[in-house]
C-alpha cells in the first residue's frame, strides 16, 4: 500500500513539473506571428523562422557571460527566432522574451537588426503601472541601436540591475529599466548563441 501512495506522488509531482514546463514555454512565444511583425517591420512582406532549443549547455553559457542572471528553467526548450524579409531582403529579426519582475512575467517583443543591435521593441504583456512610460520613446531610446556590449556596460556592479546613469534617464520607471536591460541582454545574448551560424548563412 504505501509503494502505491509513493508512485501515485511521483506522478503527481511529474504532472505538475510538466504542465510548469509547457506554460512557461508558451510565454516565449508570439501570440500572432504575422500581425505582431508587421507592427515592428511594417514594410514587409514574408518573414522565415528557424526554431532552435535552450538546453542546460546554453543555460550554463548564459551563467558564465551574465553572472546573477540565470535562465529559469522553465526557459529551456524550444525557441523561434523569426526573419522579417522584404522580398529576399532580410529586414531584421523578431524574438520574444519573458523576464520576472515584480508585476510577474514581463514578455517583450524585440526587434533586432543585422548586425544584432536593438531597432524597437514592444510589449507583449506587461503589468507594471509604468508600462506606458516605458512604451515612449525616451525610454525606449536607451536601448536602441546599441548592441550586446554596450547594453552590458549599462549594468551596475551587481551585474542584475542598471547603473545610476541608465536610471536617471528611466523617465520615473527605474524598476522597469531593469527588467528591460536583463530581457535585453539575454535576447542579444541568446540570438548569437542559438542562431549566429544560421544567421551568417543567409
């Protein structure tokens, strides 16, 4: 009876780790592919995608190029990194990512370019009572156009949150910068680790 009880526990437990896994995947993804691209690369007119996975090798890489910044591991598995394309002209990249944050996940969708510099983003879901700030272009205007090193030296020694110039320019939403800055830096630093081979072939 009891080694009944102790089974009937583990695959209890393995359900819940399951349906965990597969909810926090789903955070990583666009909601409408088409229209959300279209909001970010107006101009064009097809887009490719190329789907790679986040295993605990690349988890490991991410702990070693941003100390304190750790990939959940509900982030592992399956991510689309899509192709914004005029004709046969590569426009820019479009990826998702979640960051934790005090109003829960924050899902942000980037726009990045060739040469993997920051061109816009949006948010997919945010609850932060500073959203709309961080939705101007003040605020957006820290990030773009830099690249992964740049946004890098905008961390403070602790290597989590943003350094006092970043946030003095954070238009009164210091909290948020700092989930944008972490989303920012895991994207560049995860859309070269995934796809830069893929990338440099096309």
């Amino acid at each position: 009876m009891k080694m009944h009880a102790i089974v009937l526990i583990l695959i209890l437990l393995m359900l819940i780790l399951l349906s965990g896994n597969v909810n926090a995947i789903a955070y990583c993804s666009l909601r409408d592919p088409v229209a959300q691209i279209a909001e970010l690369y107006p101009q064009k007119t097809n887009q490719l995608s190329i789907v790679k996975t986040v295993d605990d090798n690349i988890r490991s890489q991410v702990q070693i190029a941003l100390p304190n910044n750790d990939l959940h591991f509900s982030e592992l598995g399956r991510h689309t990194l899509y192709i914004a394309m005029l004709g046969k002209e590569i426009l820019g990249y479009v990826h998702v990512r979640s960051e934790q944050s005090d109003w829960g996940l924050v899902e942000i969708v980037w726009a990045i370019d060739k040469d993997l510099r920051i061109t816009n983003f949006v948010f997919q879901r945010c609850r932060s009572p500073k959203k709309k700030i961080a939705q101007h272009s003040d605020f957006k205007n820290m990030f773009i156009g830099k690249n992964y090193q740049e946004l890098k030296q905008q961390l403070s020694a602790d290597g989590v949150t943003a350094n006092e110039s970043l946030l003095t320019n954070a238009q009164g939403a210091p909290e948020l910068a700092n989930v944008v800055l972490r989303c920012a830096l895991k994207t560049l630093l995860l859309t070269e680790m995934l796809w830069g081979e893929e990338l440099e072939k096309l």
